[in-house]
C-alpha cells in the first residue's frame, strides 16, 4: 500500500568517487589565483611600455571585478533557485524540485532539498491515503450499528439480547478499528503488529457475511452515498471444505480482506446475481485459500495489474444493478495490504464468467522479515 521512500540520490561528491573536481574551495582559490596574475601581468606590460600605472590600477580592477561577478553570479543563482524552491515547500508545494547539473557542495544541497522534498511529499501523500483508509473501514460498523438502532426505534425489530448482541458485535468492531489508528499510521513501513491466532472459517466467514447484508440494507435504507454497495438483490453463498476447516491468521484484517472483496464483487454483480466466497485449506498448516467470483462483467486482463492500486476504480464505465456506485477505489487496496501484512498473495485469475479474486494466507509459515 501505501509506498515506500523514494531511492536515494547520490549527491555530487559520491558519483564522482568522493573529489569534487569543480568544488566552491577550488573556484575561490582559482579566482585569487586570476586576480593576482592578471595584476602582475598588466604591471609587467606596464614596465616594458612605460605605461601609466594608474591604468594599468584601473584596468586590473575592471578585469578582476568581471571575473569576481561571474563566479558570484555561479554561485549565486543556485541559491536563489534553492530559496524559491524552499519557500514552495513552506507553503505545501512538494512539486518543485532544484536543477542537480553542479558538482560542488552547492549540488550536494540541492540534491537534500529534493530528498527532502520526496520525502515530505511522500508523507502528505501517505496522511491523505491514512485517512481515506480510516474513513473507509470505519463506515461499514457504523452503518451496522445505525440499522441496529433504527429497526429497535422504527419497531422493526425489539431490543431482545439477540438484536443488542448484534449492536454490541458492531460496537466492539468499531472500537478495535479505531485503536488500531496508530497501526495504520505505520502502513508504510510495513510494521504494523498482526494479532494471529486459530479459529474456525465457516462460523468466522458466515459472520463475515451475514454483517455484509445487513449493512447492505442498511445503507439501501438510508441511501448513504458512502461508496459501499446498498445491492440486496445480490445472493452471497458461502463454500468452506472441509466444514471443519481451520486457519490461522489475524481475523480482523481478514475481515477487511473478504469485507471488501464481497463489497466490490457485489457493486459489479447484475440484478439478481451470485457471488461465491469459497475457502480451502492450502498446502502449508493452518493455510487457507479463499476464492470471490462474482458473475459481473470481470475485469479485461490488460487492468489486471491495476486493480490493487489505491483511487483505481477499473474500466467499466457503470457497476451493474441498482443502488451500486464508483465506490472510492479502496476496497482492495486495502485487501491487498492486509494479505501483504500475512506475507500471502492476492490476485486476480481466469474464469469463465465474471471476476474471480483468489487469496493465499500462508498461516503458520512466517513471512521472512
């Protein structure tokens, strides 16, 4: 997800092996030497031709001035350039970037002002992914808990144990997404702590799924807008062999991982369509792989390398069926890196019809750190 710092430049003194043959040293050095044999050259020229020496003063002074401007302005006019480009910065400009043609201590700095510059870049660009992130995985137990209460205040349904242990589940949810905000501050860096642990996959997904459809008449109800799909003519089946199937792996962030693969597969599905959450037990112990097929109009293979990317929202001009949108384009690059997170993989493969997404958690074989 979210991307790493970009690669380092080299600065002026390391490409040319550590000696700066053109260094702001040698040009001051080489600028009295000038000085001084261009006033003993015209002292001798004055000798032999017995010329005054108040012009040869006066010429001296002129040749030695054009040169003093010359090697000033050289000196100069990159500073002007890093002081524009570091009063862009000030203002939230991180575009702008200093010319690195030099090769003295005044390229040096301007190859540091452009790292830095990458990197303040990359920082705002990461807080804005953050939050995007944040927003995004924290309507889904929002619109849960709301549908709750709304049904208890409309009379839909009462306020028996079984209808508040629901709001408690979305409750609990909602609290452990918003402690886990220092988490995700980390996301680049790829340290963010999973909490594995063994559990069963068809009790686990059959919740994972039933939540989906009660958010997704929630939000058919009031209409959010939220980028989540409010689809409830959409049929979700659920395929776990062995029944008695186990994992392990950090469930909340396999709840993201199958939260908004069925959101995407949904939004994309025809009226009355299906979609398939299978799971299977891998090669490894405690491996799963889980499988998503919708029977949408899929995803043409020259987007397949695409479709992880943040803000990337496919080809297709229009998502199938009534109450589907754009969405914010989230959703799996947010899967994504929660597999990334389990060091197992996430792609998408052939199918005859629609679009098939598979998923291989490695459970307890440990990703190389």
């Amino acid at each position: 997800m979210s991307g790493g710092r970009p690669a380092a430049r080299r600065s002026p003194g390391e490409r040319w092996g550590g000696v700066r043959p053109f260094s702001i040293k040698t040009k001051l050095g080489a600028l009295v030497v000038i000085s001084v044999l261009i006033t003993t050259g015209l002292l001798m020229i004055a000798v032999r031709t017995e010329t005054e020496l108040r012009f040869i003063t006066v010429f001296s002074m002129i040749a030695t001035l054009l040169i003093t401007q010359f090697v000033a302005h050289s000196l100069t006019a990159p500073l002007d350039e890093m002081n524009a480009v570091a009063r862009s910065i000030s203002h939230g400009d991180y575009t702008r970037r200093v010319r690195e043609s030099r090769r003295d201590e005044l390229g040096d700095l301007a190859v540091t002002i452009n790292r830095m510059a990458d990197d303040l870049e990359a920082e705002d660009r990461q807080r804005k992914e953050l939050v995007a992130n944040v927003s995004h995985e924290l309507r889904t137990p929002i619109a849960g808990l709301r549908a709750v209460l709304e049904n208890i205040v409309d009379g839909v349904t009462q306020a028996d144990p079984e209808t508040m242990r629901t709001a408690l589940k979305q409750t609990e949810r909602l609290g452990r997404l918003v402690e886990t905000l220092l988490d995700l501050s980390r996301l680049d860096n790829g340290v963010v702590p999973l909490k594995q642990r063994r559990f069963e996959v068809w009790p686990y997904l059959s919740g994972v799924l039933k939540e989906a459809n009660m958010v997704a008449s929630a939000r058919a109800g009031i209409a959010s807008g939220s980028g989540s799909h409010t689809r409830t003519d959409v049929h979700l089946h659920l395929d776990v062999s062995p029944p008695e199937l186990t994992a392990h792996a950090d469930p909340e962030r396999i709840h993201q991982v199958v939260a908004n693969l069925i959101d995407n597969a949904v939004k994309h599905s025809p009226p009355h369509g299906r979609v398939t959450l299978k799971a299977r037990r891998g090669a490894l112990p405690e491996s799963l792989e889980l499988e998503v097929l919708d029977e949408g109009p899929g995803i043409p293979r020259s987007e397949w390398h695409r479709v992880f990317e943040r803000f990337n929202r496919g080809s297709v001009s229009r998502p199938h069926g009534p109450g589907s949108d754009g969405g914010t384009g989230l959703g799996l690059a947010i899967a994504r890196w929660a597999v990334d997170l389990h060091g197992g993989r996430i792609g998408v493969a052939e199918s005859e019809r629609g679009c098939r997404i598979l998923v291989t958690l490695p459970g307890l074989s440990t990703p190389s750190s």
